[in-house]
C-alpha cells in the first residue's frame, strides 16, 4: 500500500509512490540554459554517474534561448568537439534520446525565437512555456521527470521550480549542480573525464579536469499538484498566470455558489456545469445543509417533493421533463434514484477538481449502513444561491 504524505494545514493528501525515479521505463531530465550549455553535461553526468542509485534518463530536453541553442549545437551535439556523445562513451551510457529536436528555443508573442529574456512580455512568454513543458511532461504517469535548475536566468529557473511544484508528482525531483574551483563557468570544463585531460580556466590557469567534482543537489519543493491544481489545468491551456491564480483560489476556505439559471456551481475558483438533475440534487442538499437540516437518506420525509422543486428552478414546470420527473417521483424517491442522482453529481464535481480538490463539496456519508444518511459537510455560511 503507497505511502501518504499530509499537509495538515489544508488537509492535502499526497500519495507517495513506492517506485523510485529510477525504476521508471521513461526518465526525463530536463534542464533550462542560458549562455552555458555545460550545464547539462554536468547534470547528467552527476545523475547517471556519480550518484548511487543512478538515474540514467532516456531522453533529455532543453529548454533555452536562440543564442543559447547554438551554443548547445555545436558544443554538445557536433562532432567535434560533441560533449555529450563523449561523455556517453567515456561512461558507457546507454542510448540517451538528445538531439537537435530536443532543445525547445523560447520565443516571444509573436513566436519569433528569442535571444534574450528583456522585457515583461518576454518574461511572460517564458513563464508560460516552461509550465506548459512541464504540464505534458508530467502527464504521463509512466515517466519520472527529473528538472535542473543549474542553467539560464534567475527567472527560468524559478518558473521551472514553480511549475514543478505546480504540476511535479511523487516520482520528479528537482536539483541543482555544484562544481568544484577552479571548473566551475569554465568554458572548456563539461564533465570529470575518467582520463587526465589539462584544461584552461576561466582565471588562464591549467587544471585537470579528472580532479573535478560534480554533486547533485538535490531542492526539496512540495508538492501541490493533488490538492491545489484544478483537473482542466492538469490537461493544458492555461497561462502561467491563470495556474498560480487558480490555485490561490483552490487554498482560500471552500465556498460554493450555486447558480440555478446557468446550471453551474462556483467550487474551488472553478465553474463547473452539471446536468439539471445532478444540480438539483446537489442544490438540494446544499439547500438543507443551509437551513441547518439534518443529512438525508432516501427515505425521508419531503425528499421529493424538495428534489422536485429545485428541480423545477432550474428546467420550468412547463418542461416535458419536469413532468417526467413529477411523474417517476409521485410515490417518492426510491434508493436506487437517490443513489444515482448523489453518485453524478459528486463525479461531477470530482472530474472539474479532481479528488482532493473536490473532497470539501463533495456530497458525503455519514453512519453506517441500513441507516447511512447524506449531506454536505461545508458550513452553511459557505454555501450560497445565485
């Protein structure tokens, strides 16, 4: 059974996955850069070597400016000097899928690639495709996504770690590399070689690069994708911005707002549409949590008759289906259809929010069984009518 980490101060609960990074059949490392592209053969080859258990990714993605791709071309994938091909060979890497289709080039609103990040608008444009990055990579539950935060400007690096954060599962970790003095921003310096190789510093001094050392630290970063991400955010097309503030919301108190004449409910910053009937009976329960009533089973009294008339706010008494419905329930509401009315409006609410973030308004059992009874748990001050 999977482990459970809780935040007790929002009751988020976060399965932990039992399968570590490294048992995953895709690995991802994915690594923001500047000016720099050494940083990558340096993370990879603090991940793939000098840690223990190793995490050998099969494939690698870059995300960088147009100078900065370039820089990663003809440093990194030429012939010569090709510093990644090199470091594979020199360790005996398995096949790693890097190539020229793998370095993500920002660009700017109007899509032309981007040779810095300069202005406001840039830097939105940046935000967004990192977190959009991030949101595919970490759909796929069979991949462990490991990012770097070693390369690029402040800013890429913070959008990488906040986006993490935002969409990053038990599996995805986040690091930063330390190189030792004199390698570190040394132009001519990619990775400790398993062979001597003298160098030039930064500083026109000579050092070997086999004395190097390349550590993995690792950034801790919570995880907020179960309990603070919406379900529609999880499947693309939001802004950066539009992400942080929709989970601001999802952290404010629980309220819902129930709108009878657009048949939708404001739950968690998020409107979420629902069939007449589910609504009704959403807004039924939410109606008798409202006056203080007790939690309902199918049998009680005037369940009906209440189903009925919010039913009717929202299709009209003169709608063939209202008639339907005042038809079936003449003689009450048997379990079968109190049943099914609870069960798809909580689906409802659980496919707009996703579990954790739909538990609060959801509709819930309480005592056990012959005499279970249902209600929503909100307080009555959190619930209001349109």
């Amino acid at each position: 059974m999977a482990k459970q980490a809780t935040d007790t101060a929002n009751q988020i609960v976060t399965p932990v996955a039992t399968c570590a990074p490294y048992h995953y059949p895709r690995r991802i490392l994915l690594a923001v850069a500047g000016l720099s592209p050494q940083i990558l053969t340096e993370t990879l080859y603090a991940l793939a070597v000098a840690t223990a258990p190793p995490f050998v990714p099969t494939a690698i993605r870059l995300i960088t400016t147009a100078e900065g791709a370039e820089r990663a071309r003809l440093s990194l994938l030429s012939d010569d000097p090709g510093w990644f091909a090199r470091l594979c060979r020199d360790y005996q890497l398995p096949p790693i899928d890097f190539g020229p289709h793998a370095i993500q080039i920002l660009s700017d609103a109007a899509g032309r690639p981007l040779a810095d990040i300069r202005d406001l608008a840039d830097n939105a444009c940046v935000a967004d495709q990192i977190t959009e990055t991030i949101r595919a990579l970490t759909s796929d539950p069979s991949c462990a996504l490991h990012v770097s935060l070693a390369g690029g400007r402040k800013t890429m690096g913070y959008y990488a770690g906040y986006a993490l954060s935002l969409y990053g599962r038990a599996q995805d970790r986040l690091s930063h590399v330390l190189v030792t003095e004199p390698f570190e921003q040394s132009w001519n310096f990619f990775y400790p070689t398993p062979y001597p190789r003298v160098i030039e510093t930064r500083d026109n001094k000579l050092a070997d690069s086999q004395r190097a050392q390349v550590t993995l630290a690792e950034v801790p970063f919570v995880r907020l994708r179960a309990g603070v991400v919406p379900e529609r955010l999880l499947n693309g097309g939001a802004s950066f911005g539009e992400t942080i503030a929709a989970a601001q919301r999802a952290l404010e108190p629980p309220e819902v707002v129930i709108d009878l004449d657009n048949r939708r409910l404001q739950a968690a910053g998020e409107s979420i549409a629902l069939a007449p009937a589910a609504l009704a009976f959403y807004a039924l329960m939410a109606r008798r949590r409202h006056m203080g009533l007790h939690a309902a089973r199918w049998n009680s009294d005037g369940l009906a008759a209440q189903y009925l008339h919010e039913y009717q706010l929202i299709v009209g008494s003169a709608c063939g289906d209202y008639e339907r419905a005042e038809t079936a329930l003449a003689n009450g509401m048997s379990a079968d259809d109190f049943d099914y009315r609870r069960s798809r409006a909580n689906k409802a609410l659980t496919e707009a929010l996703g579990a954790v973030l739909a538990k609060p308004y959801l509709i819930h059992a309480d005592g056990r069984r012959p005499n279970t009874r249902y209600g929503l748990r909100l307080q009555p001050e959190a619930i209001r009518f349109r």
